[in-house]
C-alpha cells in the first residue's frame, strides 16, 4: 500500500472520528486576554501623561502670574523706600528749623 491508499482507507474508515471544528484553546484566550489588558495599559499610561501635562502648564501659568506679582510688590516695596526717604528728609529739615528757631528763642 502506498500513502495514498493509506490515507482513502483511513478516510474510509469508519471508526475515524469525523473532524470538529476548532476550538479556542484556553492558551489562546489568555493571549488575547492579555493583549487587550496590554492595549488598555497603554492607553492608561497615555491619558495619564497628558493630565500630567496639563498640571505642569497649569503651574507653570501659576508660577507666571506669581511672579509678576512679586515683581510688583517690589516696585512697590522701593517705591515706598523712596518715598520714606523723601519723607525722612523732610522732617529732618523741619526738625533742624525747630532747633534754630528754639535756639534764637532762648538766646532773646
């Protein structure tokens, strides 16, 4: 016998089991159970980066407007410095006119 009077008398047998259709194995959905898990991660860790990002623009926006504020606040700050001084000044010169007018009144 040759192999394929082999194979037409095996086919003709008819203890032979007819053939099923396939089954998914249990290694197969795992697989892909896997994969879909994998797919998901990955989408995950994306949508997190980008809330990351968006908090890293919001502080920096923050951090801007906080800045300027400080630099206002030191304008200010040396405004007013210039000001006292002025101010300072001011009064000095008062105060050394009360001394002389004090000074004339007890020398009369």
């Amino acid at each position: 016998m040759n192999g394929r009077d082999l194979a037409s008398a095996l086919a003709d047998d008819p203890t032979m089991p007819e053939e099923k259709p396939p089954r998914i194995s249990l290694t197969t959905t795992l697989i892909v159970g896997q994969i879909a898990v994998m797919v998901c991660g990955f989408g995950g860790m994306v949508y997190a980066l980008g809330g990351k990002a968006e908090q890293i623009s919001m502080s920096q926006r923050d951090i801007g407007k906080l800045a300027e504020a400080a630099s206002d606040l030191a304008r200010t700050q040396a405004s007013s410095a210039v000001v006292d001084a002025v101010h300072t000044k001011t009064i000095e010169d008062i105060q050394r006119r009360l001394d002389a007018i004090e000074r004339r009144t007890e020398a009369r």
